[in-house]
C-alpha cells in the first residue's frame, strides 16, 4: 500500500446514518486510503436526525443536508461540490436515487440491488453512459486478494475446462421471523421496498458476482428455480432458494442463498471444479483458498505469500499469516472505484489493466439474474431461458 | 460389545475375489464380531481362480465353487449349508443372483444397487416376504453412530420442524477418463452392466439412504434431476449429477452426485437444517457431527461420549476420542444384518426395538430414486412426480 | 462504532517510512476512528527520503522533519504541536526516543521491545508517571475483541481455577537465512540494534501479553527457558526458544517462540487450561474462540454474537460471520490509546471501567520476561526466580 | 491386504476380561488379520468371572484358566498349546507374567509400560533374547500408515535436517477426580499399581514412541521435566507434565502428557520441525498428515494415495479417503507381531525389510523414558543427562 494521491475525491453519502452497518462500512472503506474525502451528506429519512448524524461526522453543517434531493441541488451548484456518492438506503429507492445522481454529474456507488428490473437497469446503464459516470456496486468480498487470485488461477488454465460451479451464501439469522422485533429486519421481506425477492437478491447475488469475476468467459444459458418462504408471513418473499444453472460451454452451477440455514453464521462459499483441479473459498476464512489438484494433496494457498499470482498480490496491506477481513475487501473496492472514477492511475499499470470491479454491469447482471430466477420460480421452478 | 454369541450364521460370499476392495470389506464386516462364518463362496468369474481364493481364504475346496448357481444348488442339499449369502458382483448381475438365492432360501445381503427397475425390486421384496428372508442392502457408512445420533436428535425435536436436505457423495476420482486404463473401473460406465446410471445409483443413494435413516417421517413429492457426462465416452451413463427434491411436508432437498469433484476425497456429506437448529456429518471425518443451534455457538458432538443419546451408544467399540471409522461402520450393519436374521436379541432391548438397517425398502427405494432421476433427467431437467 | 469525537489528537510518527509495513499499520490504525490526526512525522532514516514521505502522506512540507530531535523540539513550540506520537524504528532506539517524547511532553505509543533492560524500562515508567503521560505498546491482537471474551470468561469463573497456559508464537518465515538477502530482517538478528534476544522479544512477548490480559491473577513465580540458533549465524540471538513457568497459584506454563516453524503462517495461539473448561484462540482465525467443557461438545464462539460477554462486543464493527482481522484489533487498540489519553469517554461507562490496553506495565513486563528468560537461557537453561 | 497365511499363531491372553476396553482392541487386532486364534486365557482377576468370560469368547473350557500361572504351565505341557500371549493386566504385574511367559517359551505382546524400572526392562530383553522371543508393545497408533509415511519422508530428507519436535498427549478426562468413582481408573493413580508415574507413562510414551519411529537417527541427549497433581489427592503421581528434552544433533523436544486438557478429547499430537518443511499427525484425524515446505502452501496428504511413499502404502486395508481409525492402526501392529514371530514374509519383501514395531527396544525406552523424567522432576526440574 503506497502512501499517495494528489486529490481525494468529494464524496457523499445518502442513507446510512445513525445505527447503520452498512453506512459505517462505507465509510470506513472509502476513507480508508484517503482516496474520498466525506464532504456532504443526507444520512436519514428523518432529517433532522441525519443532520445531526452527519455533524457529529464532522460535517460542514450546511452540507449535512435533510435529503439526497436537496444535497444533488446544492452540490451541483458548488464549485466545490461532491464528485460522489454512495447510496446505502432501502432498495426501493436505488433506482430513483441513481438516476438523480447520475443526472447531477455524480459517480455513484449503489448498494445492491441496483433496482427491481432489467429495464430499470438498461436505463441507469444508458444513462451512465451519456454522462460519463461510472456506477460501482457493493459486492464487498470480491475486492478480497484470494477472488483475484482464483480468477488468475482459472485464467491461467490452473483448473482446466470448468465444469461445476457451486455457489452458497446461506447464514441462518432469520430462522425465526425476527422481523417481527426488528424494523431494521422488516423492509427486507416486504416486496414493496425490498422488490421482486428476499435472498436471491439479498444474498445470492453476492457468489453470484464473485462467479463473474472468477468465471468471465462462462455464459449462462439457462436456469431454473425454486423458492420457499419457510417463516410463513414472508411469502411471496422467500427465505430460501436453489438455482441450478447451465452454462453455454456445457458447465453448470448451482446456487443456494438462504436466510434460514440455521447456525450458519455467514455461509457465503464458492467451488468451482475444473477438469484437472477445484478451488474453493469461504468468506468466513477468506484469506485461505483451497487448491485441489485431482492426484495430488490438497494445498491451502494463503494471501500475501510469493507463490501467488500478481494479481493477487497488488490489494495486500500487510504479509502472509495476518488475516485481512471484510474491512480490506471493501476498502480494495473503493480504491478500484476511485482508479475507475480518476481514470489515472496510482497502482502499476498492470494492476490498471487488470482493473476487475463491480461495475453497472454487474449491477445490471444481479438484477438479470434475479429477474429470471423469480420469472422460473414463479412458474413453478421450470427451465427459463436466461435472458 | 460384548463377548457373546451361540452360533456363527454360516455365510457365502459371490463375488469379492482376489484384488475385490469390497470383498475385503464385507468378509472383514461379516467376521468382526463373529457374528458370521465364511463357509462357501463363489468368489470368481474364473472358476479356478476363484476356488484357489477360496481356499486361501480357509474355505474346504469342496465349498469354493465355480459359481453361484453351482454353490446355492449343493449347499441347498447341505444339513451344514449356508444360510446367508452376500453378493458383490457387477450390478447388471445382482437381480438374477439375489432372485436364485432367495429362492434357495438363504438370506441376502447386496451390494447397491439392488437391481435396475422398481419393478425388479418389488419382485424381490414380494419374494423375501413369501420366503421369509431378508435383503441387505450395504449402505456402509449408515451403520456410524453418529448417523444413530442424528436420527434421534431429530426424533426428539431437537432441530424443530425440518427445512433443507443437502446431501452430496462427490469425489474426483474419475475426473479424467481413468477407465481406457483400468478395467475394472469400466464396467461402472457401460450401460449393459452398470444400468440407468453411474453416479446416481453408485454414490447418490448413499446419502439419499442416510436421509432416509435420519428423517423416516420425509417422504418425496416430486424431484427434477439434471445429469451430464463431462468424460464425454461416458454418456449416455453420468458422471455428475444435480437433484432437487421436494418432501411432502414442504421441505427441500438437493443432492449432488458426482465422480468429477476434482481433488476431492470422498466428499459424502449430509446436512440437515431445522427450524431451530442444523446438523452436519461428513463421511472421512465420520466421529463428529455439527450441532448448529441458531443464535448459539455450533458444537462438535463427538462419538463414543455421555451426552449422546442412548442409540448412538449402542455400537461403540472403544471411547470417544479415538476414531472408529468405515470398517467398524460396515461391521455395524453386519451385527445388524445377524440381529435381523437371528431374530433374537443379542444386544439390549432397546437396541432391538430401534433396529434400523438398509433392508429390502432401502433397496427398494434406491432403484426407485435413480429411476425417477433418470427420468427426469432424460427428460432435460423437468419436475417429476416421484413415484 | 459510533460516530463522535470533539477532535482528533495531534498525532505524530518516528520511523514507519516508505517500505514499512508497521508503519502503515500504526497509521491505519490511528486514523481509522478519527481520534488521531496525522500532522507531524520523521519518518526516516533518510532525511530526504522520510521528508518526501510525509508530504505525500499530506504532511505540511514543514512537520515533515529531518529526525525525531527536530520533530520533538519544534513541535514543542508549536501551539498546535503533536500531543502524542508513535514510535516505529529498530529497538536499540526505542529506549532514547520514548525519553526524549515523554520530557517533551508527548504521550508515547511505542513499538515492543519498550528498551532493553527492566531498569530502563522502569526509569521510562517512572518518567511517564512523573509527566502524567501514558506510554502504550502496540502487542496488535491484544485488540481483538475476543481476547476481552476470554478475559471476561477467566473472570467469571467459566474455566474454573486456571492450570496449565500453552502460548506459543512461532512462524516459519526465518528457517532459511533470509537476512543475508534482507537487510530489514538483518538488524533483528544483530544484538546491537534487536538487543538481548531476538524471537523472545519479537513474537513471544505477544502471546505472553494476551495472557497477562486474560489471566491478570496469575503473577509468574519462576521460570526456565532454553533457546537455539538453528541458523548459526544468528548467535548469540536465538531463533527458537521455549520457556516453562510456573505461577504462584500452582499452574504452569509453556512459551514456544520462533522463526523457524517452517511451514507455519504465523502460529500464534493461545489455550487455557482450567480445571472445568479450556479456551483455545488462533490469531490466524481470530474471529473463533474455542470453549471446551470438559464432558461437554466443543463450543465455537464466534465474534459479534449476543451469546458473548457485554466487554466482547464493545469493539464489533460489523456483525458476527463477517471477518474482522489484524486492523481492526489495531485500531481498537489506538481508540483505548485515545481513551487513555483524553481521559473522558466516548463509550459506554462499562467500556471505560474496562478499559484494558498495552501500557507502560505491558511494555515493562515483556522485557522482564525476555531479561528473565535471557538469564535462565544463558545460564544452561536452569530455572530462576522471575523479579 | 491379501488373503493368506497357513496357520494362525496359537494366542492367549492374561487380562482384558468383561468389561475392559483394551481387551476388545487387542482381540480385535489379533484376529483381524486371522494371524493369531485365541487359544487359551486368564482373563480375569476372579477366576470365575474369568473362566466363564473365556468360555464365551468360544475357548475350550479347559482352556479358560484361573491365572496365568496356571495357564502358562498347562499350556507348556500340550503339543498344541499357546506360542504368544498379550498381556493386559495393571501395570504392577507386567514384569513378573512376562518374565513368566518369556520362561515359558511365549512370545510376549504387553501393554506399556512394560515394567516400572530400566532394570527391570534390561533383565526382560536379556531373557527374550536368551529365549529367542520377540516382546512387542500396544504403541497401538504407531501401526497407522501416515506414521510410516512420515518415517519415510524424513528418511528421504523431505524435512531437511530436524530441528523442533512438539509431542503431546494431552486428554481431558481427568480434570475432575473421577477415580473416586470409577474403580478402573482409581489403580493408575495409585503408585503401587500404577510405578512410578501416571500421565507420563500411560500417556506420554505413546508419542514418544511415534517420535522414535519417525526419526530413528535421533537420540536423547539430556531432558528436564516438571510434573504437577492438579487433583491434589493424585500426588505424587502427576496428571499433568511438560519435558524438554536435547537431542545430540542439536535438536530440542518438547513432550506435553496430561489427563487434565480439559474438553480435549484425546489431543494426542506430533509435530516435526526441519530445516525445510514440517509435518504435523493427529490421532483424532488419523488419515491425513500435514505437510508444510516453508514458502509453498500447506499440504494435506492423505492416507491410501499413489503420491505416499510405497511403505504408506503397505499396510491399506481400503482406498484413500475412505477413514481407517484406531482398529487399524492395532490390527497393523498385529500383523507386525506376527511377522516377527513367523520369521518369515507374507507380505512382499519390501514389506519386512521395513518391518517397524515396538518391541522390547520401544518397551524399555519408553521406561528409560519415564525413569529419567521422575528423576528430573522429583529434584526440581532440573536437567538430567539421558541415561
């Protein structure tokens, strides 16, 4: 990690306030590296707790706006306005919210999902387009070094011909209908703010992407799904759902994203096996890989050794053996979305090159996916063409 | 385990010869506990080189016949004949010789799969009753302990209302075409002698019997299975296969069947998720079970200890902490197979009442499993009735 | 992690340059919170090198100075001069500059080893009390949330009376004899710049720590210590080293300390031996404790949960299943710093009256125990009496 | 494993009656292989109890003795009495029934430790040796392939030279005074029938002699030792010890025996440090062996695959990934005794040019073993030269 850069960029939150997991991520992983700079904010639904919220982050108080409305206004008349933003409000307001962005000259960075549907997402990438801006997507374990390892390793014909690729993200925090206590909890499973799913949007889009980014030149040719919604009141939302998937090379995959796995803490795993080798990963350990050569022992690559690919290597903040964690993964994406944003770069140019992150295409691809798992289950789990 | 015992069963093998894994497998099961005495076999496909086995085995020469048909006739005139017979021969053979040896009146126990078509197989359970005898079927790794403790921790509500079954046997070991050098690999492939399926019926049935001994109250509704060969000279038989199942009570399962799981061992895992709590067994670590309460910290239950239930205590052999592992399993059933045919109790009460092994249903049902895959299958991946 | 503070304190760097890996992490770490503020630096050996350092750090060109010497003397004079500062250079400096930081008035956050000699050690206390200054050591995993669930567990009497402490810090990245190609490793196997020892004092020291966190009763009564050069090179500093001690309430303990572990990533655990219940925690896989009551399933605790003590999850930043890792128990190390230092709260009552962090006792403490082990070495390996 | 062998060896027991867990291990392993038959015993302290015990085993009346004085005197008269006999009675009459059974002209397989004093165990190996008798001792682990594979790595120098060895057989089951209790544990803390130590004997000498048999070229040179009595009314038999010990080459051990590792199941652990790489066994997961070159990823090597050397492979009962556990392990010792017995090969000559077992050697050694730690600790720890 080189100490540098000339410039923060100008950044803004909308949502993500007082009490906000996901908020204080953003944060953290964007002033990580001092590449954004918090400049302005509309932190709540409640005004005045967000302006507040946004003071006591230290804040000019006038720029700690009562909405993102108002903030894109302001802003934009600044000369000093944010470049930025960051949306990490109810998923209902994302595409209202980007496109606001987007027409006020802003670089966003959304929370997944990007939107309901694949027409809403043509619209943000089209406009995304016109003005210039890029639109990054929070799948924070892809910015892990191991993702860009597995992805060297497939690229590099480590594995051979993929044939199987299974993908999990199944933890078991709602087994028991905690929405009923926690209004933190209860947006998630009422489809007009959480839209067409629960966990297929919520967490399965999540190994989904990581699949992407490991597997570019795989195609989904079809898939088929069912849902479930265990705890009964969720329903149409589920809580559960198997995707199997066939690829146009003849590979196939399956998904399971689940809400309900009971004791599972986080469960987001990736297997993909090759003709000659597996490799497989788990967001829980995520500095370890497991290299499965058919013949051979099993080898446990860990991040910041020698024996790695470059790629691999480029995000490390410190050696082998300390463990990074879900803080650096994030962090790793914001410094790819500032590389993307300033469009110069601060890393080796190989590591430009290389340049992987979650960009409106991947959001568009989440919310594809998502589209043609509901249109299957919602007809009973039949083969859909993926489209 | 007790010293005990009036009389050995006396005991034949067909098939298991010289260089037969399984063959070892069962004579070491069978003569464990001295619950059984070999006294004949067939062991061959060539005659001599089966009767020289035989004797090396201990056999008098007389009783190490040419072939089944040859042994079940003469021992049929025996006032010492055997009484039971274990076959371990190609698949393709297992109706025919299963059919003559209940009709000579010997019990049975066979490999899996039982035979090709439910048909077959309710012709044979039709015959075991008529005759009075039993079919074992060896699903090996069900005669663990720790699969008794599941079965009773869900019996006991322990996991609350059940929800997902993920099963899998998935082992690289034919990840490349190793049959074109290994004959006896070859005949798992070829249709004539193999049947339906490879993987489906020669590793999914594994697991899916297990379900079976841990959720008796589950009962399929309808699955979708989707087959490949990614050794293309294997098609039409698979060599991965992916089910989805439904259980009448609302629950889901999946199976995964494969034999190009490259790098992985064995890779036969069963995990149970409940409303309250999942539990989770894997075949090369077989000693422990994960007890997965949500909302508290998993537990690694260990064999052979207090706090197990009572049914998964009747078969130690030695205390927690030292590993028992696929022999003592398979001798399990065998002392189970010998509780069955004695029809008298050589353990306590309670172990009899709880007697569970794979008998002719759990053949049965087999068949009938890979069947309704296959069909699904063959008819590209749709939703089937299971019937 | 709330959002707060008044203002950051005016934070200053000894050493830490371009290269250093530490450096960057006592930077990470101190501006992760906001509660420090980088505004002064003398960052290398190299006067051009360490001032063209801090001004890509976003230093103003003029607190980017030559040495610590010119840094501690102007600073001084500044009104709004640094009030505290971190020391990150070789050890045989360390000694000198806490001196010169402490009669400057600064509070101190100094890399282990504090100095060389407990009397040093104790003239650098007696200096801090004496300025009313705190000095603070940075033994990074101390900050893990689940070393204070261990320490709450010991308090609580879920162990039972403590008997047997196994501490062990050992790595492979020194079983060849690297330093020949790399000159940062060769200063800490040269006794004038590393001191009396160097594993001792580089890695054991840390598990010995966390041991002093969790099991703050026990007061060590003797000890004994062998150590080895296995690179001969290296004498007369060892690269491995045991030492056994006993504590005055009769339980025992073992250090293992090396470089020479080949194979081992980092290796540094701790478990605790009480007489109910022993605790094991991995610094690889810091997010797991391992709770085993004897009689009873292992337990695995995981960070974030509710099932954990109140003094567990004050530092959670994210919830439980996602992985927190080496900076974040950094930077909860730098926030209980700056607790120390501001002398008022910013958490919770209960989080002050806990507060726990690496002072100038640690600091003593490690370099009593490295003199002690040293003697006990050098004299055969015989025990003697810890003072 | 083949088929074979003429005539089993003629085999009583003393010992090991109703009830004894270690009677059942040692039938089993005799019998596995059909190299011994159990011939003749005297199970039992209480003769009738014995007799009847023996009676059901199967044995002629006449040949379910009431002692081993009897028995080993009737069976010397019968032109088809016992050739060996395994001895598992309390530790304080193994030096007298094996002396009787060595002037009896049995071979002798005993329980450790084979008698409480270096001379003792010197007189024994004078008398096997004077009669030409094998003496072997239940190390039951050591018969596990991986053990061998670690032997072969180290002599084929994948280690490099050795430098660190860290043995521990560390269980819990006796954290609390359970021999208040349980009559079959009360003896083994009890000097007169137990000798000179508890944990270091019944527990310690297990890996010691693993250790030996890894790394034959390395001897003792000097150790020191401290043992403790966490359960107060033990003393002076310790239930817990740690020993350092110096090997001629430079290397250094450390030995951790404890019944007091409270939670840990068995905990019985072998790691080898070299130059280049380290390898680590675990009893409890007997089947894989890890193998760590310092700068390339952690290796899993597991038991039955073609990348073992051939000596791993000897002794495979079934493929890779399927567990062997315990049973094994003893069963293979079995096969060792009787190979030494018989003189002559019924394995491949490659087989019993490697043939390894713990005989009188392994015996006295590990008495040697004991002898010297209760020396050093009862002066206080101190170092002993080995002797």
């Amino acid at each position: 990690m080189s100490a540098s850069k000339t410039r923060p960029i100008r950044w803004g939150m909308v949502g993500g306030g007082r009490g906000s997991q996901i908020g204080y991520i953003h944060r953290s992983a964007a002033l990580r590296d001092s590449t954004f700079e918090l400049t302005a904010g509309a932190f709540d639904i409640d005004p005045e707790r967000g302006r507040a919220f946004g003071v006591e982050l230290g804040l000019d108080e006038a720029r700690s706006y009562p909405d993102y409305v108002a903030m894109f206004a302001a802003e934009a008349e600044r000369p000093d306005g944010i470049e930025a933003v960051s949306i990490a409000t109810p998923n209902n307001t994302h595409f209202a919210i980007c496109t606001a962005a987007l027409e006020h000259g802003l670089h966003v960075i959304c929370e997944k999902p990007l939107c309901f549907t694949v027409s809403e997402a043509e619209e943000l990438k089209a406009l995304s387009q016109a003005r210039g801006k890029i639109v990054g997507v929070t799948y924070g374990y892809a910015g892990h070094q191991m993702i860009e390892q597995a992805r060297a390793m497939v690229k590099n014909g480590d594995l051979g011909e993929i044939r199987i690729v299974n993908l999990q993200f199944a933890h078991g925090f709602h087994s028991a209908p905690v929405e009923e206590q926690n209004p933190s909890t209860r947006w998630r499973v009422d489809p007009r703010f959480a839209g067409p799913s629960y966990v297929l949007g919520d967490v399965g889009t999540h190994p989904l992407y990581i699949s992407e980014v490991i597997l570019p030149h795989l195609k989904i040719k079809r898939l088929m799904c069912t849902r479930q919604s265990f705890v009964k009141s969720r329903a149409p939302l589920e809580d559960n759902a198997v995707t199997l998937m066939e690829y146009d090379n003849g590979a196939i995959a399956t998904v399971w994203s689940s809400a309900v796995n009971a004791g599972s803490m986080h469960g987001q795993k990736v297997r993909i096996v090759g003709e000659k080798a597996s490799i497989e990963w788990w967001d829980e350990r995520p500095n370890q890989l497991s290299y499965e050569i058919q013949g051979e022992p099993v080898r446990v690559l860990e991040r910041g050794m020698d024996y790695l690919y470059p790629e691999a290597r480029i995000d490390d903040r410190i050696g082998g053996g300390h463990p990074e964690g879900l803080f650096e993964a994030w962090a790793n994406l914001y410094r790819r979305f500032d590389l993307a944003i300033s469009g110069n770069s601060r890393l080796a140019p190989a590591g430009v090159r290389n340049l992987v992150f979650p960009d409106i295409d991947a959001g568009l691809e989440g919310v594809r996916w998502v589209e043609n798992c509901v249109r299957s289950a919602d007809a009973g789990g039949i083969w859909v063409d993926y489209k």
